[in-house]
C-alpha cells in the first residue's frame, strides 16, 4: 500500500493502469450477521429482510462493522425461510437480499408501496410533497408553530421551515424501519458554525417530537466546511450525518477520514456532466457509466482502507444504473425507479464486493484542507455539480421560505 500525498503533477491518477485498477467490480451487502439477527430479533413478515424499529436502532452503528459475507447470507436465510423463490422474486426484492433499498422521496404512499428501509429528503423533495393536499395538515401545524415562536416574521419562517421539516420526517419514520436523512439548509453549505447550529437545532426539534437522534441522519453538503461540520457533530455529540452532493473521489476521502456515517455520491448528476460535455457520448453501457464508475471507486477505496462510513448511491437517472451497483451498502431509489424493479424480474448480479475490494493495491489519501481545496480545482465535473447542486436546494429552500411567509402573512 502506498500513501500518496496530493498538490504536484505526480500526484495524479491519470494512468490507463491505475483506472483499470479502480473500476474492477465488486460485491457489498448491507444488513446484520445471522447471529446478530437472532440476538436482535427477527425481520417481519410483511417485509422479509427488513427488521422492525427497535432493532434497527441497536443496529444503527454497529451494523457497519459487521461481515458483509455473513451479513449476505442472514438475509438469504431470512428469505428462504419465509418460501421466497429467487427466480419468482422482483428485482427489487432481489436487490433487498444484497443492499438495503432506500426511498428518495417525500411521498409517504410511495413509501408504503415499497417498504424500503430508510428514506432520504431535501428541499426539493419536501417543496413538491408541501404542495400536495393530503400534506396540508403537516404545513398548517408547521406554520402554527413558527407563529408561536414570535419575534419577526424571518424568525417565524425560519422556525416554521425546519419545524416542516421534522413533520415530515417524524411521518416518514412511521412508515420505514430504519433511519429518515434531514437536510441543513444549503444556503449554509459554506459556513460550519451555522451548520453545526442548525443541525443541533433540527435534532432537538426531532427529540421533542419524541424521535431520538439515533433514527435521523442530518444532510450536510459536502464542502470542506460541510465535512467539518459533520466531524464534529459525529465526534463530540453522537448526530449521525449523511454527506451529499458528492462527486469526487477528494470528498469521500475527506468525509471517510472525518468519521461521518454515510455519503451519497450522485451517480446520475455525474452521468449528465459528462453527456452534456461529450456531445459524441450520449449513452453508456451500465459498468462504464461515469457516475457508476465513480461510486465504484469510492466503495473500492472505503473498503480497502477499512472505513466505517458506509456508500449510498443517489440520483440514479434508469435501473441500468441501479443494477450496476447492486451491492453497494446502500442504494436510494425515486418511487419511479422502484416501481420498474417491482415490475420486473431480472437477475440482479453482485457487482460491489468488500472482500475483492480488500485485495487490491490502491494508494491512501494524505487528506487535508490545502489537498482538498486542490484536488477540487482539479475535478471540473466535481466542481461543477457541487456548485450547481448547492445552488439549485437553496433556490427550493427560497422557495420554500416564500410558500410559508405567505401563509404566515394570510
């Protein structure tokens, strides 16, 4: 193993050699050991594979230190004693046998339907669902309570948004076992202080909706004061984090050696830069689709360095893509994608495994800030979907903002 220290020309992965290293496939599964599950409890009838809510919260941390083999192997257990045939089962089921399927949505009724195991939101998400009528009620006790707080009506907003929010995700926690992601405002992506005091704040909100911190991941974007953020939430007060907006391979080393739970590389946002800048390119194979590639890498890395902050792919674009990292340690769907895998039963092959990913020879990260900021500039794509990713939550969180202060002002 070599360290590799980044900032000159040599420190570039650029050689032939060195990607076809990176991009081998691999194997991963998500869920707990055999032994594990019978200490715990069993997974519910209505969900094989999926274990009720109290055992998911003993299994929050320790579930990532466990052997992703045996892990494998409980959930086949698990199905085959519930008479689930493999040829009969749903791509999606199969997929559930290997990593744990995440919704990527707002909607509760989509949730029900597919019975994933965590849900991921953000303002864009939250913003469409807060204009649905079956969710009126949630926005109507939101906006009551940010009137309760008094002081001006920026504060009454600001309250009444984060308290939305939390609505949202204590409703979502009704329905999925495991653990709902809530996101910081990323007009705070570039100040760690305010995201560290938001993120306080939302988990306070949460605890005194009765929902202990344990079940919530809080979303920081991953800038460097993101990631820094996230490291001491982690470290000196036990909030778990989830780092989206990740593209590069700079931002996973840098949340991986800040100890964070768990980072959502965007597989789909990396696809589109690399369409709209390749006008020669406008489609790949599964395995060579750039935002595929890119997580590959990522798990390959995490793996081979013993890591305990966990891969979950985001912001697939078809379920080419979905099936290309099947393994992963989590995969978070829209209701869109999730729906084609339940209607269909296509095999769905092992391509991230731990275990390969420990054999090969990569070279480790020296990750600082000055290394960071450098190895950003360097990444176009990454530089880029950053940016843009953080602009486009803000301008939905502005929207948001305006949504409530009308109602506030009604």
């Amino acid at each position: 193993m070599r360290k590799r220290k980044v900032g000159s020309s040599n420190s570039r992965t650029s050689t032939s050699a060195s990607r076809s290293v990176w991009c081998l496939p691999v194997i991963r599964v998500a869920s707990c050991t055999l032994a594990t599950a019978k200490s715990l409890g069993q997974p519910s009838e209505s969900s094989p594979g999926l274990f009720d809510s109290s055992t998911c919260l003993k299994l929050t941390r320790s579930t990532r230190e466990l052997s992703y083999r045996t892990q494998k192997r409980a959930l086949l257990q698990s199905n085959n004693n519930n008479n689930n045939n493999y040829d009969t089962m749903s791509s999606l089921a199969k997929l559930k046998s290997v990593t744990t399927v995440v919704a990527d949505t707002g909607d509760f009724e989509a949730m029900k339907t597919f019975q994933p195991q965590d849900a991921t939101t953000n303002p864009s998400l939250i913003l469409a669902a807060a204009g649905m009528d079956q969710y009126k009620a949630l926005v109507d006790q939101a906006v009551s309570f940010g009137k309760q707080q008094g002081g001006s009506l920026e504060g009454q907003v600001e309250a009444a948004v984060d308290k939305l929010f939390v609505l949202f995700g204590c409703e979502i926690l009704k329905i999925v076992p495991g653990r709902v992601s809530t996101e910081v405002d990323a007009r705070l992506s570039f100040d760690k202080e305010a995201q560290l005091t938001k993120a306080k704040h939302l988990i306070k909100l949460y605890e005194e909706e009765g929902i202990s911190k344990d079940r919530i991941l809080i979303k920081l974007s991953s800038t460097w004061e993101g990631i820094q953020a996230a490291r001491e939430l982690e470290r000196d007060h036990g909030i778990h984090c989830n780092l989206t907006l990740l593209f590069s391979m700079a931002q996973a080393v840098a949340c991986a050696d800040a100890g964070v739970t768990l980072i959502s590389p965007f597989v789909g946002r990396i696809l589109d830069w690399h369409v709209a800048h390749n006008p020669e390119k406008k489609s790949y194979e599964p395995l060579e689709d750039p935002g595929v590639v890119s997580v590959t890498k990522i798990y390959n890395y995490y793996k081979r360095f013993d890591y305990k902050t966990v891969v979950m792919g985001a912001s697939f674009r078809n379920v080419g893509e979905v099936k290309a990292l099947a393994g992963c340690d989590l995969l978070t769907i829209s209701p869109k994608l999730l729906a084609e895998l339940e209607n269909s039963q296509d095999e769905m092959p092992e391509y991230l495994d731990a275990k390969k990913a420990k054999a090969l020879e990569l070279e480790k990260f020296d990750m600082d800030e000055k290394a960071f900021r450098w190895m950003m500039n360097e990444d176009q794509m990454a530089t880029d979907k950053l940016s843009e990713g953080i602009r486009k939550f803000a301008q939905d969180q502005n929207k948001m903002d305006a949504m409530v202060r009308k109602l506030l002002q009604g």
